[in-house]
C-alpha cells in the first residue's frame, strides 16, 4: 500500500474558501482526513492547491480526434489534457451520420467503463443550420426522439449530454426524454427565441452550450435564447475563455448574472489543443490552426478551441480578475455536480478521489495528480 503524503504549505482552495498554509492529506487514490506524524510531507509554500478540472465539452487534444481517433489515439487526447490539469473529462463528439455516431459511441462507452473518460457529450446532429458553426450541415437532423433514442442506447448508459436545437421538430420531445433517461438536455448551436429557450428549460434542459457562441445575438427587443439562458436558476452555463470565443465583457455579463455556482468553463477542444498548428479534420471537415486559433478552411467560422483548462483559469485570474473560488467553482465544482460526480470528485474533501492541481505564485500549472498519482510531477526541490 502507497504511504500517506501530506500536502502541506499550500494556499488551499476548499469548499468553504482558501486556506493559507493549508494541508491536503493523500491516501492511496483518495484525500484523506489525517496522517502519522511520520507520513511523507511535500512541501507546497508559495503555491496554490486546487481541485483536479472538469471538462464537459471536448473534442480532443494532442493530435487525436475524439469523434475519429482509435481507442490509443483518443487516450492520447486524454492524457493531454490531463497533463493541464484535466482530471475528469467527457469526450465529445460531432456531427455525423447516425451509424457512424452510435458505432463510436459504442467505443467511447467501452472507455467510459474503464474510468478513462466521464461520459459522452454528443453535440450535433440535432443543431440548426442556421447556427451550425463547424458541423457539416448536409448531416444535420431534426432531433427526432426516435434518433436521440438510438444514440442514448449505443451509449449504454454512458452519453452524460446531448445538444440540440429545442425549436426543431421534435425538440421539446426530445428533451423530455432525455430528462427521463438521466442525460443532460443542452441548448446550442441554436435559433430559437426567448419564448421557445424558455419552453426548453420547462421540459427540462439544465446546459447552454458555449453560451454566446452560436446562438442569437442579445437583442433588446429580442432578447433570444441568451437572456432566458442567463435568468433561469435551473440552467448551466458553458464558457470558453480563450480570448477567442468570447470578449471579456461578456465573461462578466455571464457570471454577473448566472453567478459563479452556475459557470462552467469547458474547453470545446479539438486535435490540435496540446499539439500545435496546422491542418486538422473536425468531423469531415478541414480545419486550419493557425497562433492557436481554430477555424474552418472553408468559410473561416471558428471551429472548436485549442484551449487547456489550466490556460482558462490562468486567463481567468489576470485579464478577467475572477475570484479564485469563482473560478475553481467553474472548473470544478459545477461540472462535477452536473455530472452527477461531486460525491466523488470536483472539491478537495476527506473520502473524495486525490485529483488536484498546484500551480505557482502566477497560476502556471506546475502538477497534476489523478486517483493519487502524480500525471505531473511537481518536482519543486
């Protein structure tokens, strides 16, 4: 059995606040409450400890393809994320035909099952084409329930979330059964009204996909799926804070309004986060990265990120000037709870899985441990 490590020194980011000079105890794969006096101690003075990140929305990472990848190439992807601190991730998909989409549902439940992935995110093919960003729209549906039905059994009980355009035919129906099966209804890639947003949410949609990013534009006359998004306690808000996907005003309009219990920052990342630039495929269609910014070859609409969540919640601290609490609440907690997951992980907790990050004085990302074992080292000599 593993000895007992007491991480001690550390600015600790709890459920009740920051502690400073605050001790996390490791036992085995989880935090535990207390340690012998004679237990391993690493010393965390000038650093910040928090809870391991939680990604609800991505595609892939370090050259590999979640939607594509063969089973090593998307625990490639994982891994990369892990190395930034992304604990517990849920692999996304994109549009695509429905045998393609259930055939690789089929494989990412079978990691799922494994612990090497939450669930399945699936976005697409039940968007509007008036919205649909970088999906290919000659493979988009209507979010028939008979279809959504298909993809939640190919599943097998592991799809976490599916977005959809709830104004389509058969949107309300769909997530009402989604809502039935456990899954999570999200709004996005979206033309709806704020009447129609506001239907969706009384089915029972608890998610906005990448709030602001393909939806209608806030209007004051019509204010459109992001006012009812943005009022209502029920639902979740996605952000991308890459300095791409959203101005810094409107990060503050969300969590002014939302409040930071009902953030969650994702990455919507695809290959090319952890990896470089270049030429990627997203789904069948050609991407080109170029200073870390994705977009498609044809027609230029932004597809996808390259962002890591330690670079979210680094920008989160010096552009936005977010409360660290606020920020780890939206990296961690909140997904974690929407998960289903917070029993298990997303705060720093006696009983909970060891999966944390320390990071330094300016918020670089210094190590990573999962189920208590060091992803990266910290090495801090």
């Amino acid at each position: 059995m593993a000895p007992r490590t007491v991480l001690a020194g550390a600015r600790v980011v709890l459920p009740t606040g920051v502690v400073d000079d605050g001790r996390v105890i490791v036992d085995g794969a989880r935090i535990t409450g207390s340690a012998p006096s004679s237990a391993p101690t690493l010393d965390l003075s000038g650093h910040w400890l928090v809870p391991g990140f939680v990604d609800l929305h991505n595609h892939g990472g370090g050259g590999a393809s979640f939607t594509s990848g063969t089973v090593e190439e998307v625990l490639q992807g994982v891994h990369t994320h892990r190395l930034h601190g992304t604990t517990t991730l849920v692999a996304s998909t994109v549009t695509g035909d429905m045998d393609g989409l259930a055939q690789r549902a089929g494989l990412l439940s079978e990691l799922a099952e494994q612990g090497d992935i939450a669930g399945i995110h699936f976005e697409g093919p039940f968007i509007s084409p008036c919205r649909k960003g970088a999906h290919s729209e000659e493979l988009l549906r209507d979010p028939d329930p008979a279809d959504v039905r298909k993809l939640i059994d190919a599943a097998r009980g592991r799809a976490s979330m599916v977005t959809l355009a709830t104004e389509l035919p058969g949107g309300i129906d769909s997530v009402r059964l989604l809502a039935e099966h456990g899954v999570i209804a999200a709004i996005g890639h979206t033309d709806a009204t704020y009447e129609q947003t506001v239907e969706a949410i009384d089915a029972g949609a608890t998610v906005a996909t990448h709030l602001f990013n393909a939806m209608p534009a806030l209007g004051h006359r019509t204010p459109g799926p992001i006012a009812a998004l943005l009022e209502d306690e029920r639902i979740t808000v996605e952000l991308i804070n890459d300095g791409t996907h959203l101005h810094p005003a409107a990060l503050q309009l969300a969590f002014h309004h939302a409040g930071a219990d009902r953030v969650a920052f994702i990455t919507d990342a695809m290959d090319a986060a952890g990896f470089g630039d270049g030429r990627y495929l997203l789904g069948p269609l050609e991407v080109e990265v170029s200073e870390g910014v994705a977009r498609l070859v044809e027609g230029g609409s932004i597809a996808g990120s390259t962002l890591t969540l330690d670079r979210a919640f680094q920008r989160a601290v010096t552009v936005d000037r977010l409360p660290v609490e606020d920020i780890v609440a939206a990296l961690s907690a909140n997904p974690a709870r929407l998960l289903g997951l917070y029993d298990t992980v997303g705060s720093l907790e006696p009983g909970k899985d060891a999966d944390l990050v320390v990071l330094d004085a300016e918020f670089t990302l210094k190590g990573v441990m999962r189920k208590g074992t060091w992803v990266v080292d910290p090495q801090l000599g």
